[in-house]
C-alpha cells in the first residue's frame, strides 16, 4: 500500500501478478489449513525435518504442507518482483535512489532478499517431496543422500529471513523519525 505512494506512482507496475500473489496467500491459507485436520496433522515441526518429512508423517497431511508452502512462495516472488520492477520502471526521473526514504530502501533491500532465497526452500522442499512421492534419495542416507543438505538449503534461506522481517521496521522506524523531527535528513544518511 505504501510503497507506490512513497515512490510517487499511482500502482504497482504488474498490478495483475499482484492481484495473482495476492489470492495465492488464500489458496495456501485454505491448503494449510486442510493439513491440519487430515491424518492427525503434520509432525515435521517448523523445519519440516527431513526424516520425519519422508518416513515418519506416512500420510497426506505433510503433501498438503509442502503445497502451501509453494502457494505462499510463489506469491511472495511474484509481488518482490513487482516490487522491484514497479521502483525500476515507475518511479519519476527526478526521484532518483538517493532522495527516496530509508522505508522505500528497506523494501528493496528485503524483496531482493526474498527474491534470492525463496527459490532454495521451494527447491528444498520440493526435494522432500519427491522423496516422500516418487522415491528419490535427495535426503536418504540409505539411497546415497544427504540429511544435512536439507539443513544447509533450510538455513540459506532461513538466515536472510531474519533480516526481511526486520529490514522494513528499521526503515519504517528511520522514516517516522525524519517525520516527527521535522529534519530533512536523517542523521548519518550521507555516511550510510
């Protein structure tokens, strides 16, 4: 909602993929919510831990889980690259990067970051899920597999994580105060 405003245009550039990320986070809502209540749930924890992902969850609780997770992906990247296209292509020529607020560069920052490390945990678990339906050894150690790939992919994407969920307070923050102080500048903008 903020962003077009901040950049000075009147929508985002791709405002049919961001009407399509948008009723994707539905459609995985619903997928995760039907997970919930077949074969007792999904066991795996938050990590969707690779041995019980393949062995131990036998029932199509954990498929559903997996699903969701892609429906959720794939609208994320598709509104990180609306994002990013619409600060590329929309934005006025005289309203270079330099002049934007640190709120706008947070958001850039934080959507690359997604656009980045997204598709390695869509790759992960589609990994698991083929383990799990199709019998490939991705994550079996007894099939010439690795566990630990699955913890290395998890964790690149986990790490960046942490920034794209606080990237966008601090600039909120950063931005509110330029506001409420009524400077033109933050301090230490121009050595940042």
């Amino acid at each position: 909602f903020f962003f077009p405003i901040l950049i000075n245009c009147i929508d985002l550039f791709l405002p049919r993929v961001n009407n399509m990320s948008y009723w994707f986070l539905p459609g995985s809502l619903i997928l995760l919510m039907f997970s919930l209540f077949m074969d007792k749930g999904s066991g795996t924890g938050w990590t969707l831990y690779p041995p019980l992902m393949i062995d131990g969850q036998p029932g199509r609780s954990t498929d559903l889980v997996i699903f969701s997770l892609h429906f959720s992906g794939i609208s994320s990247i598709s509104s990180g690259i609306n994002f990013l296209s619409t600060c590329h292509e929309m934005r006025l020529e005289v309203k270079t990067l330099e002049i934007m607020s640190l709120f706008v560069w947070c958001l850039i920052i934080t959507v690359f970051l997604l656009v980045l490390s997204l598709p390695v945990l869509a790759s992960g678990i589609t990994m698991g899920l083929s383990d799990r339906n199709f019998n490939t050894g991705f994550f079996d150690s007894n099939m010439g597999g690795n566990i630990l790939m699955f913890q290395h992919l998890f964790w690149f994407f986990g790490h960046p994580e942490v920034y794209v969920l606080i990237a966008p307070a601090f600039g909120l923050v950063s931005m509110v105060m330029v506001l409420l102080s009524s400077k033109k500048d933050l301090y230490g903008r121009k050595g940042m």
